[in-house]
C-alpha cells in the first residue's frame, strides 16, 4: 500500500549525462531499484496541478515562504476513469517536507473538481480527503497544470529512511489538463540535465555526501511547477516555450 503520510527532507541537485553516469556506478551495491523500474527502465509520473484563477498557490510558493503547500492529483502512467489516482497535499515548513495523500478513481477525482461532491472510495483516507477539501474550498483551486516526468527511484540496502529519484523528460502543458489522455509536454529542461531528488528524515549516509563533493555538485531550489509557471509567464510576454 502506498504510504499517505510522511514527514522528510528532500533536497534537489542538477546533475549532467556524466554525473548520472557516475552516480549509478557508485550505488551499485549501496541502493536498489524501485519494483516500477522494471528492467531498468523508468516509470512516469503524470500530475495535475491545482491552483487558483490568479495561480496564488505557485507565485506564493516562489516567494519562498516559510511555509508553502501545493495540491495535486498524481498517477502512475497514463489512466482510466475506474483507475486509481491519488490527491496529494504537499507542504513545507523550515526544510521538511509533509506529504498527504489519498486514493481515488479519476472519475472521482474529475467530479470533485467539477462540482465539489466528494469523494468515496474504499481506500480513500477520509481525514486526509477533509483537509485537502478545505483548502480546495479556501482557494477555490481548479486543474491549472499537467506536469509529467519519467523517474528511476532507488532505496538504501538496510535504510529505508533514504531515497533517491532521478527525473527526465519533464515537460507540462496548460491544455488538455487530464491523466487520461496522453503525457505530452513543453520540457522544462534542456536534454542532458537530470533532476536528482536525495530524501530523508534523518542525515543523508556519508557515502552520498562525498560523492556530492567529489564532483562538485550543488544543492538547487529548482521546482517543476516553479519553473513551468516561470516559463509559462514568458511565453505570454512573447517568448518562445
């Protein structure tokens, strides 16, 4: 069962072809695979992110707050009305990381957002579901974004708290705000650079840390919503996406 409360530090960093390449050699033996990277292959993440009609949630977020939320609708792949998908609720506060999240049918999903009717589905966490609702209801959010991304996730051997994801091919849209239709996207990254996000609640192992140093690579702020609104914005000012 997918865990639908945790608490943790996620920090990002850019990463080049060779620096991937480095990195992959030196968890070998140290990390293993997710279950979805079957072969070795990536799984893909689709998104819709919600937000209001003045997109408050994300250009508050890029103030950097002490505190800032998002709330988005996650599927694994691309989906169909009876599949399962999952509403999260993404906040931060000093460093760490609280996510919630809930089961739901896309159906489901599709009409809440249309009317507000809520939710019921039997793996659904009904407390979690309130409080989402709530601020559903404040900001009066609708479907703004789809956000995609193609991931590889690794897990420490004998650690569970540490996680590593490896991002490409991230690319969004403003149209056609579904999980159930395709996963095609403007890139928000030019091709070579991959999203490394290292997450834990505790320190990160010794061994991460000097491979970090050893090829100077650097923690980033980046945000996928961030920078697709950024990009979105100067593509209303006349630049190219």
């Amino acid at each position: 069962m997918a865990i639908e409360v945790f608490n943790r530090r996620e920090i990002k960093y850019m990463l080049s072809d060779a620096d991937r390449d480095a990195l992959l050699e030196e968890i070998r033996g140290k990390m293993e695979s997710d279950k979805f990277n079957a072969g070795g292959k990536p799984y893909s993440i689709c998104n819709i992110y919600l937000d209001t009609d003045a997109n408050e949630l994300i250009r508050k977020s890029l103030e950097k707050p002490a505190f800032k939320e998002k709330i988005r609708l996650r599927s694994y792949g691309i989906v169909g009305a009876g599949d399962t998908v999952f509403l999260e609720s993404k906040k931060k506060f000093g460093g760490v990381v609280n996510k919630r999240r809930t089961a739901l049918t896309l159906a489901d999903a599709y009409r809440y957002f249309e009317t507000g009717d809520f939710p019921n589905h039997p793996k659904m966490n009904a407390q979690v579901m309130k409080e989402i609702n709530r601020t559903f209801e404040f900001y009066r959010l609708k479907p703004k974004v789809f956000l995609a991304y193609d991931r590889f996730a690794f897990f420490e051997k004998n650690n569970s708290d540490f996680r590593m994801t490896l991002d490409t091919n991230i690319r969004a849209r403003r149209t056609d705000i579904r999980l159930d239709t395709n996963s095609d996207g403007g890139a928000l990254l030019p091709d070579g650079v991959w999203l490394l996000e290292a997450k834990a609640f505790r320190a990160f192992p010794l061994w991460f840390v000097r491979f970090l140093s050893s090829r100077k690579i650097y923690s980033t702020s980046f945000s996928k919503y961030g920078t697709e609104y950024k990009l979105w914005l100067k593509k209303q000012n006349g630049a190219s996406f």
